[in-house]
C-alpha cells in the first residue's frame, strides 16, 4: 500500500502485514493522488502542476509536467 504525505512532499510504502513504512520516496510538492498501474506507482503533485512515475522494482523514477493542478491520478484500460 502506498500514502502521500502532503506536508512532507513524499509517498511512502507500506507492509499491510506489519503496518510498518518500508520505503519513502520524495515526490514533489502537494501530492495530492496516487495510482499504481503498468509496473508503477503514479501519483499527482498538485502544487508542482506535475505527475510523478515510480518503478518500485527497479527504483527509476521520472516527472511528467501534467498542466495546473493536477489532483488526482488513476491508471486502467491501458490509459493514465
């Protein structure tokens, strides 16, 4: 399970087991929505008017401006 943390700016990973916060990665600021589809984790920065894509396997990231304010993000049917 993943969560954003709007204050911090980051979306942290974690075991449902255990309810333990295996890994947190920075994102941007506003993070406001979060997705996870095609081998990532996706999640939207409103403030930064950006999309943030996470490969959890591999660790690759990369920021995709996304115009004003994106607030949420969903992944299925082959679309983001």
């Amino acid at each position: 399970m993943w969560v954003a943390n709007g204050l911090r700016g980051t979306v942290s990973r974690i075991d449902p087991e255990s309810n333990a916060v295996v890994r947190t990665v920075q994102v941007g600021n506003g993070p406001s929505g979060i997705a996870a589809g095609f081998g990532s984790v996706w999640e939207a920065n409103r403030d930064d008017h950006t999309v943030f894509e996470m490969d959890p396997r591999r660790g690759e990231t990369r920021t995709i401006a996304a115009g004003y304010g994106p607030l949420d993000v969903v992944a299925g049917l082959g679309a983001l």
